[in-house]
C-alpha cells in the first residue's frame, strides 16, 4: 500500500505532467450545461469540425466520464492506443479524439465516485499525447461537479461556452453554470442557445417548440457573450445517430450556424480566421 508521501509525489507528478501538456496547447475552451439533454456534445463536436476546417489543428476531450458520447456521434469504434507511458488520441477527419468510451466495454456504465472520476480527466489531460494544438475543446458532463471543477483547475480554460434551450427551466439552470466560470476566474464565457427552432420541413415554417431568445436574454442580463442559436433538424439527429459528422454531408443551413458559432469563438479568442 503506498503511503501518505508516496500518494502526494503521485499527484504532484501528475501535475506536472498536465502544465507540461496544457503549455503546448493555444487556447483551451470547456463546453458545458447546467443541465442535461440540451445537446452540450452535438455542439462540442460540430464546433470542433467548425474550427478545425477553418485550417486550426483541434482536440476534443470527451470529459463526460459517466455519459461518453463523443465515439458514437463521430463513429469511433477503436481504442486508443498507449506504449505504456504515453496515451495518444484517435485521429478523425484530423482532430484528435479522447474518450473514457474507448477503455470500457460497450454498454458498461461507469459507476466510479467524484475522486475517481476527476482521476480519469487528469489522466486525460497529462498522460494523452496532445502534441501541439491549436485548440482544445473539453465536452463536461452537465452540471457543476467535480469534474468541472478538475479541469477549471488543471486544463486552465480561457474560454467557457454554456449550451442552453431556450426553455424556462434550462435557463435557469445555465445561469448557474455562468455564475461558476465567472467564480472559477475563466475569462471569456459565451452562451449557445441549441434547440431554439424547429424549421417544418414542409413549409419551412419556424417553429418555436421551447420559446424564443431565452439564450440571448440571459447572455445580456449577466454580461457574457451570445454567440449564435441552433435549430432543431431531424437530419442532423440521423446523422448523429449513424456516427457521421455534420461537415462530411450535403450542406444543409445547421452545418452554417456551426461555422457561424465557430468564427465567433475564433475571434474571442484573438484568433485571425
């Protein structure tokens, strides 16, 4: 059993490694919700293939521990791979996966405590062979638990984007998860309101299932940007659900509201497109 001393050198080691790693990453942005089911990972992956096709190198951490979705919505089937002291990402369409998916038998859930948890995500951070990039994008479980707080500490984001609905209850809930990146000192935080229409695919007709500029409401009355709203479109859930990206089909209006959002965050974080 290791002791007490041995534990601390552990973490300080893995420390370590993380400010190694984290240095040779430009900008480092987290992706979150105050609550569940408002599509936090459609907007995490699609934003990462809106930046990447811009000409930025980009990774995407999968940090929902308990929830990994991020294989199944790019149809990453394959581990990653490891030499045994370095972990090193999948690459797809040339961003550069992790996720805890590839590590645990399919349909297994992960029935690990908030420490363990946050050992995962560390490990994500300094053991994962990110190389140098452009971007790092962190899709979080919803939420303010511990993994938020795990990466606030060690990933050291300078952005935060909160994804919302447009729906009463879902603002309220992502009003908190702005008051705790404001708490947690990160310095640019921006809104996406997802969901905000459903356009008929007969008459083309929007229709506003969850209310209308709830997002945008709540981005002016706490002082954090609004960056751009996604419809609802019944392609883009099928596309989902197959494990094909967005930006490898036909065009369709929502893969332009990704590209919009994604010039946004670009310019935010002085970034030349």
């Amino acid at each position: 059993m290791s002791s007490p001393r041995d534990k601390w050198k552990e973490i300080q080691e893995r420390r370590e490694r993380i400010k190694k790693r984290v240095e040779k990453i430009r900008h480092r942005v987290v992706i979150f919700s105050g609550k569940g089911g408002v599509g936090k990972t459609t907007v995490a992956v699609n934003l990462s293939y809106g930046v990447s096709v811009k000409g930025f190198s980009v990774g995407l951490l999968d940090a929902d521990i308990t929830g990994p979705n991020v294989p199944k919505m790019l149809g990453i089937t394959e581990p990653p791979s490891s030499d045994g002291k370095n972990m090193y990402p999948i690459l797809k369409d040339g961003i550069k996966v992790i996720s805890i998916a590839g590590f645990i038998p399919k349909d297994a859930p992960v029935i690990w405590r908030g420490p363990l948890r946050s050992i995962a995500i560390e490990q994500f951070l300094g053991d994962v062979e990110w190389g140098e990039l452009d971007f790092l994008f962190a899709d979080l479980p919803p939420g303010t638990g511990d993994e938020v707080l795990t990466i606030a500490q060690e990933m050291e984001p300078d952005m935060a984007i909160v994804v919302t609905t447009p729906q009463e209850l879902a603002i309220i809930d992502s009003t908190r998860a702005v008051n705790m990146a404001k708490k947690l000192g990160i310095k640019r935080i921006a809104i996406v309101e997802n969901m905000s229409y459903l356009s008929c695919p007969h008459c083309g007709k929007e229709i506003d299932i969850f209310g209308k500029g709830g997002g945008k409401k709540e981005a002016e009355m706490l002082g954090v940007e609004f960056i751009g709203e996604i419809p609802l479109d019944l392609r883009a859930r099928e596309y989902a659900d197959k494990g094909i990206s967005l930006f490898n089909t036909e065009d369709i209006k929502i893969k332009e509201d990704f590209l919009k959002i994604a010039d946004k965050v670009i310019e935010l974080l002085g970034e030349k497109k």
